[in-house]
C-alpha cells in the first residue's frame, strides 16, 4: 500500500507542478534557516527541503518571522508548514529533522571557569532565558537546580547585529549567563570576537521537527516520504556548506 500511495504523490507532483507550491515559516536560526541578503532564505534545512521538494517538482517558498507568529499563522492556514518546533508546540509533527537545539549556558569570559556545581554556591546567579519560547520541563529543572534567578526577554533578532546586542549584558555582568543555543551563539561569539563564553556543560539537548496543522495532513505524509528518500550521504554534501 505504502508503494502505491508513494506512486500517486510523485505522478501528481509531475502532473500539477506548475499548481503545487509548499510554504513554509521559520526563525531565524543559523546555520538551519535565515535570510541573507539579496540570496533569500538559507541553511541546512531550508536547503534540503528545497532539494526534497525539487526532487518532486514542487516549488517552496519561504517566509522568515518570529517564533510565535510563525506557529499562529501555521493554525491560521497562512502557511503549510513551521520549522524547528517539538512536542511542547501546538502542531502536529513531520518525523524528520536534521536540528537540534543544544541549550548551554553563555558567560562572560572572566567566568569560564563556573560549573554547575560552583553556580549552586554561589548567593545570587540570575540567566536570562527567551520570553518567546516554551521550554522543555527539563530545562527549568535544571536551573532550579543550580538556583538560577530567572530573568526572561525577547531573543528575536533580524540581523547578526540584533543577535551581537544580545550578548551585551554578558560583557558589562548584568546577569550571570544567558541560555543560548550552542551551535549558533558560538557562530555570533566568533564572527564579533565578543568577551563572553560557553560553558562546556549542556543544560539539555532537543531535537526539532516540522509543525503542520491538521488540514495539512495529506501535505506532511508527502514531504515526510519526500524527505526519507535524501540519503545520509546528500544531507552532509548541503551540511557541509554551512561549516
């Protein structure tokens, strides 16, 4: 059954292609999905839906907004499909992902040397978390655990500039550390040369899916197959552009 439900998606791919088109929103989040300037929408997963999609002779197109927006207008019909989201999110889930939000704690660099175990002795250890996202319970264990002060503002940043500002109240020491995503704040550290650190423990690991709604359905069965055929080997060729 499986086969021939596989048969009628791509002879309807090639039959409508000039009717089929998939949207797709997303945050901002590199290396999986960003806009550059002038190019459009980039990263590793943006490309490979692109090549999964292209395969099939379906076009994509793609909308950068914020993360809570995004998801609302996925409930509202305005877009097919969301990236990066997980189980605490109100969509239903495609079952592929090449995204992992790895949480880890930023610092001033004068702090590289804290551990979980010496921020628990210490009098007073506030970290900023994002006010936008919904975190795993996990997460909020693990900064109850090491008697964080929680201090919550928006994450959302359009440019690389916006996510440099970011960091700022890490190098005057207004706050102990931020939770940041590892992968992408030591991009932003790097690129900016910024007085500030990753603490080699990771506060939790989570990986990210595509979110439909439920009259999307038919759509998410059809990218999922699509996905599946990419194999390990073309997903690193696109991977590797973005290390």
């Amino acid at each position: 059954m499986r086969w021939l439900i596989a048969l009628l998606w791509l002879y309807q791919s090639s039959a409508y292609a000039q009717s089929e088109e998939y949207s797709f929103c997303f945050s901002r989040w590199w290396p999986f999905s960003y806009v550059e300037p002038e190019v459009g929408a980039k990263g590793i997963q943006v490309d490979i839906l692109k090549y999964a999609l292209g395969n099939a002779n379906i076009s994509a197109s793609f909308s950068e907004l914020p993360y809570r927006r995004c998801i609302d207008d996925v409930h509202a019909g305005k877009y097919d499909f969301t990236l990066h989201i997980d189980s605490s999110d109100s969509l239903n889930l495609v079952e592929h992902t090449v995204s992992v939000w790895e949480m880890a704690l930023a610092v001033n660099v004068n702090n590289r040397h804290l551990t979980f175990e010496k921020i628990k002795s210490l009098p007073f250890f506030s970290v900023v978390i994002a006010q936008e996202y919904p975190y795993p319970d996990e997460v909020i264990e693990v900064l109850s655990d090491i008697n964080a002060v929680i201090v919550k503002r928006s994450y959302y940043e359009g440019s690389d500039e916006d996510a440099r500002a970011l960091f700022d109240i890490l190098a005057s020491n207004r706050v102990g550390a931020i939770l940041i995503d590892k992968r992408w704040a030591e991009k932003i550290i790097s690129q900016f040369n910024l007085p500030v650190t990753i603490l080699p423990e990771l506060i939790h690991s989570e990986r990210q899916f595509i979110g439909f709604a439920e009259r999307n359905k038919l759509k998410a069965e059809k990218l999922s197959y699509l996905l599946k055929q990419i194999t390990q080997q073309e997903v690193r060729s696109i991977e590797m552009d973005y290390q």
